[in-house]
C-alpha cells in the first residue's frame, strides 16, 4: 500500500475531480515515485489537483491502459531530468493521442521536470495564476497585443522596439551586443513572457542570427549571458514565467544536468516552456503557439494555446493536399516539441483587442458556435508574420466536458471539425466583415468509462 493511493494494476489510484473522468492524472515512473524528493512532487500535484497517480515501470506508455480508463483533462508526467530523452517527448504526444479513435491529442498534458527535485517542487506548488503583462524576446513580436514589452532583432544589430504601457510600439537604437540588455529583461524588467528564436543547442542560445552578438549559456543549473567582451552576465530570476523559444533548435531537449531548458526552469524562474528536442526547420509546431497565445491575448492558457496549435498540425496533415515538403514538415515537427510544466497552471495574456469574437452557447444538447468578425475584411489575416509557417491557424474553441454522438445541423459549408473535445473551424482567410459566422451541432456529454 502507497500512502497515495491503492496499487491496481500497476497503476496507482486516488480520487479525483469530475470533468474528463477524474480530471487530473499524475503519470510517475515507479523508480522517481520510489524517491522521497521526487515523490513530494507527486504529492503536490495530488493535494493541488486532487491527482489520480499512475505508475509505470519501464516505458511511459504503459501507463496508457490506465489513462485510457481515466479519461482525464490534464495529464503530468513527472519526471527526473535524466528520463527525459527526446524518445520520452515523442512517446508521451503519441500516447496522448491514443485515448479515443480521433487522430487530436486527448488531454492538455506537460513534463514536469527541473534541474532537481526542489526546483520541480517549487514549480509543482505555485498556484497562483499569471496574467502576462510584460514580454520580452530576442526576436520580433507583436507588441500592439501587449500591455508592454521590448525585443531586440537578431536579423538587424542594433534594431529595438519597445512598448510602454499605455503606448504605442517605438523602434529605437538598441545596443550593438544585446547580451546585457536581454539578460536584464529577466532579471530587472521581470517579464512574464521571454520568446526568442535563431541559431540554439542544447547547452546554448546564440542571439544574433545574422551577425556577430553574445550568447546564453548555463552552469549547474544557472543561466548566463556572455557577451562578445567576454563578460558574463548571471541570470537569477524569480518571478514566475513563461518561455517560448519558438525557433529554436534543440532548447526543449534535455541531455544531461547542464541543458539549457533545466536553467530556464531553475535559474531563470520558468514554470511553464516548450521546446524543440531536434534542429528546427520547418516550425509549424513551435511559431504557431504565438498565432494562439500571444496574438490572440487572454483567449487561452499557454496550455490551451499549445494544444490549439497541435490540432492545427494534425488538422492540416488530415484534411488539407499537401506538398511533399510541407507533409514531411509537419510530420518532423509533430511529436518534437516538448510542453514542459503542470498543464493545469493557469498562465494567460492579458486580455487586449482580438481580430474576431468567438463564443460556444449550450442548450440541452444543442451547440451553437459563433465567430464575429472585428477587424473588418482583414480580421483572418497574419497579425505578425515573423518566423516560420505563421498565420492561416484555424479558429478553436475547447469543451469543457467530452462530447459524443456529435451531428453538425448548420455550417457545414465552414468545414468544421467537432471532436469530442473541440470545435475547430478552417480559417476562413478572406473575411466577410458582416457575416456571423456560425456552427450548429447536436452533442452529448460523454462520461468517462468505468475504471
């Protein structure tokens, strides 16, 4: 007998919340369940969540009979650094997607890991929500969808823009080595929300992508900069936030004590990020989070936002002709994007102007989604257009229970997708501004099945 639960199995259980079944399920290989540190991290997430815990022995995906029971919402996989291999990141988004017969992710899952167990404990702890108000990143982002913020361009040295809050974006002359200024804006700026992109690996992030600037760099579990003098620069920061390195290779894989996402998670205050675990190329699965997250501001969680853009990959592979090179794109970035944090830690934008409304009403069974164009004809198009495989994201809404027998009764010339967790509608691209867009279906509520 575990003092979390009752041994079934070969997975451990514990009561749960209702939503998806028991909403919350902690998936912990026997070994870290074994080790006091860590286990107080599963302990954690099972006071916090109300977690049902499962363990598996050897391979992850043995814990998928017992997801497959469960059904939950959110899913943790807890996980010392040295058992988070990049086969472990694609393992967990194949087994995700094999709770139901659709070919979309089944819950909003995360690894959460850190440069030891305190740091994840501290990560497993926080509940207080984040409302991102301050960005800052290495490469161009929209700043009008934020109450602040300041990038600095790796294409263009010495190329700024900030806003003030309140403001409107200003290009300014920045610093010929941005190294100082960007370790600053974790450190005394605080940003809630870090982006970058450019050349990476695992043990570094290069900021200039097209001429000569400093680097990241980590030691022991901290991050440094180090600028083109030489000079480091340490990074300890504590506010929580989020890291999006949308662009670049190899910084959500982890190859030992030194990789670069467990400095992110200790040292520089992360408690949620995602990451490439390969070289990135094609970019659809890390750029695309920005299209839902940061341009769409206070729509989702960072969580929410992910998993939105996963459905659009799997989406596109499924119901649109492709061309060879954009079919082996999606498919090399499909499972190596790593989600790393508690899936259930709320982290949002800021609620700004959003270029349509979107609303899902419910009355006994009958669905209505609704989407209201506000930008006039331009209200589908890019917000921001830099990196890679940017705008065209479909529009989603997620359920906030399972849905079955599903029958769409109106918009069917729309071409939406009604999976038992989503509404997804092909964005339109050309917008007509007067027009509601609108789907009609009918539905049940699916009950998770009997464990």
């Amino acid at each position: 007998m575990n003092k979390l639960g009752i041994l079934l199995a070969g997975a451990i259980f514990t009561a749960g919340a209702v939503g998806f079944g028991a909403d919350y399920a902690a998936v912990v290989s026997r070994k870290t369940n074994g080790n006091a540190e860590w286990q107080r991290v599963v302990e954690a997430l099972v006071q916090q969540h109300h977690a049902t815990v499962v363990t598996y022995e050897s391979s992850v995906t043995e814990a998928l009979p017992a997801l497959r029971r469960q059904f939950p919402r959110y899913v943790c996989f807890v996980a010392q650094p040295a058992e988070v291999s990049r086969e472990f990141v694609a393992a967990v988004h194949r087994m995700t997607r094999q709770f139901d017969d659709d070919p979309y992710t089944d819950c909003f899952w995360g690894i959460l890991t850190g440069y030891n167990a305190a740091n994840t404990l501290r990560i497993a702890r926080w509940q207080k929500p984040l409302v991102v108000h301050k960005v800052a990143g290495g490469t161009d982002v929209a700043l009008p969808m934020c109450d602040e913020g300041v990038w600095y361009c790796e294409l263009n040295q010495g190329r700024m823009v900030k806003k003030e809050k309140r403001g409107a974006p200003q290009e300014l002359k920045g610093p010929a080595d941005t190294t100082e200024a960007l370790v600053k804006t974790l450190t005394d700026y605080q940003a809630d929300l870090f982006v970058t992109s450019g050349h990476a690996t695992e043990h570094d992030w290069q900021i200039g992508y097209r001429y000569r600037n400093g680097q990241f760099r980590c030691e022991n579990g901290v991050l440094y900069g180090l600028d083109t003098q030489g000079r480091r620069h340490p990074i300890q920061s504590r506010n929580p936030k989020l890291y999006l390195p949308v662009g670049n290779c190899l910084m959500g894989h982890i190859d030992g004590p030194d990789a670069m996402a467990l400095a992110f998670l200790n040292s520089g205050g992360v408690n949620q990020m995602i990451g490439y675990t390969v070289t990135s190329w094609y970019g659809y699965a890390g750029w695309g989070c920005l299209d839902y997250f940061l341009e769409q501001p206070g729509r989702y969680t960072f969580a929410e936002a992910f998993f939105a853009n996963q459905a659009a990959l799997i989406h596109r592979l499924q119901s649109t002709p492709l061309s060879q090179a954009d079919k082996e794109g999606l498919l090399y970035d499909r499972d190596t994007v790593a989600f790393y944090g508690d899936p259930a830690w709320e982290a949002r934008m800021a609620d700004h102007d959003r270029a349509w409304d979107q609303k899902l009403l419910e009355h006994k069974g009958e669905f209505t989604f609704e989407i209201r164009p506000r930008w006039g004809a331009k209200s589908f198009a890019p917000v921001n257009t830099n990196g890679s495989q940017r705008g065209g994201r479909p529009i989603i809404e997620f359920f906030a229970h399972r849905l079955k027998n599903i029958t769409v009764t109106e918009g069917q010339d729309l071409q939406p997708v009604v999976s038992s967790k989503f509404v997804l509608v092909p964005n339109p691209g050309r917008c007509d501004p007067n027009r509601v867009y609108r789907i009609r279906f009918r539905a049940d509520r699916a009950e998770a099945p009997p464990r």
